[in-house]
C-alpha cells in the first residue's frame, strides 16, 4: 500500500565553495526546529560502503582516478545511497537533504570531463532507480570567491578543513565550466531547481534558503 506520507528530497549543488554544506546544516537546524525529522546526507559518502568509495575517489593509490573509472564510483556510490538511505527515508516521510546528488555528475562528469551526456543521464537514472529531487538548490558563486572560501575552509577546523577537495586542484576554466553547466541545466528545469545567489553573507543566504523552500513544505 502506498504510504500517506512520502518525505522530500531537496538536493544541494553548486561549484566548491558556494556555501552548500554550510547551508545545508543551518537548514537541518532550521526545520529539526520546527518538528521535521531531517536526514542530512551526501554524495559520495552518505553510507558506509560511499565513505569508501569516496576515499577511493580522493586517493586512488595510482595518483589521479580514471576518469571513467570515477563516473562509474560515483555511479556505485549513488545506487547504495539511494536504495539503502534515501528510499527509505523518504518512505518513512523523512526530509533528506543532501549535499550534492546526481546533478553533480551530469556537470563535472558530463559538461566538464566531457563524457556523452545521454550516456550520463543513462548511468544516472539507473543510479537513481528514477528518483528526482522535490528541489534543487543551486549555489551560484563566482569562482574565485569560491576557491578563496575552500582555501580559508583549509585553514579552519572539523571533518572537511583538513581535506581540502582534490577538485580545488582544476583550474579555473573547469571551474567556470561546472558554473555555467550547472546554470545550463538549472534553466532547463526550472520547476524543480532555484538558483541562488551565494556571493552574500551566510545569514543573507541562508533567508533566501528559507524562502525557497517555504512552499515545499507547507
Ligand atoms: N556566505 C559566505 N560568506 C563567507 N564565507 C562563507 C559563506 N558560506 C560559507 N562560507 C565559508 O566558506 C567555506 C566553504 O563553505 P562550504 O559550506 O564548505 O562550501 P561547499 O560545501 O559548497 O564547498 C567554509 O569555510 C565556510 O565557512
Ligand atoms: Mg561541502
């Protein structure tokens, strides 16, 4: 029987830097707050078997991860989270954020490595088993504020500040190519995505967080 309650899935994407995890925890706060059970996650990582493959992602042990290779991790990664975190938590009529979702591939994988893009959304849907996020917020930052914000990122503390991401080693134009890839695809569904300017305090960000996502849980 279908349950009366199906949970939501907001997903948060965007260019390193843009302030995605750092909004996603005052979210997590903001509607744990008002009685939702929340279910923060990410991608890769969101399960014990993605803590490994992310580590695998970061350090291969051969130097830098084949590309194909990595498309199909992120791939394996996805199919496990979906299946064993998300699904089920939003059958429990959980609120999953999480900190990128397959977006993420169809920009570096797709748009910036440049592997076919039907391809791409081929592997992403059977990652997926067709689930699609309520809503997409994208982050959406100049580059070089995002490269300085990961650099001071660098210098704090907690689990991401000693690891900076192996991504930050690109260089600028694969940088402003996921921007304007992600900016690309927002603007192809923009139903389910709200692009947010992310160059603003947290505080300034965050109010336009809370406005966006006002009307999916009413
Ligand atoms: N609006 C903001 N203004 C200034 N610094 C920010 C802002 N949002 C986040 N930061 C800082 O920038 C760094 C990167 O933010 P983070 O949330 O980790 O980005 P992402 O998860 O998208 O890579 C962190 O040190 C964070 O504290
Ligand atoms: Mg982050």
């Amino acid at each position: 029987m279908e349950t009366m309650t199906r949970g939501k899935l907001i997903t948060f994407e965007g260019i390193d830097g843009c302030g995605k995890s750092t909004q996603m925890r005052l979210l997590e706060r903001y509607l744990a707050e008002r009685g939702f059970t929340v279910v923060p996650t990410r991608e890769p990582g969101g399960t014990v078997l993605g803590k490994k493959i992310r580590s695998a992602l970061l350090d291969g042990g051969e130097g830098s991860v084949e590309p194909l290779a990595e498309l199909l991790l992120y791939a394996a990664d996805r199919a496990h989270h979906v299946r064993r975190v998300i699904m089920p938590a939003l059958n429990e009529g959980k609120v999953v954020l999480s900190d990128r979702f397959y977006d993420a591939t169809t920009v570096y994988q797709g748009y910036a490595r440049g592997f076919d893009l039907t391809l791409v959304n081929q592997l992403n849907e059977l990652a997926t088993g067709g689930l699609k996020p309520d809503l997409t917020l994208l982050f959406d930052l100049d580059v070089e504020t995002g490269l300085k914000r990961t650099l001071k990122r660098g210098a704090g503390t907690g689990a991401e500040a000693a690891q900076p991401d192996r991504l930050d080693q690109e260089p600028m134009t694969f940088h402003e190519q996921v921007r304007a890839a992600y900016l690309e695809i927002a603007a192809r569904e923009p139903q389910r995505f709200r692009v947010i300017p992310a160059a603003g305090s947290v505080e300034e960000t965050f109010e336009l967080v809370i406005k966006e996502i006002q009307n999916l849980l009413n």
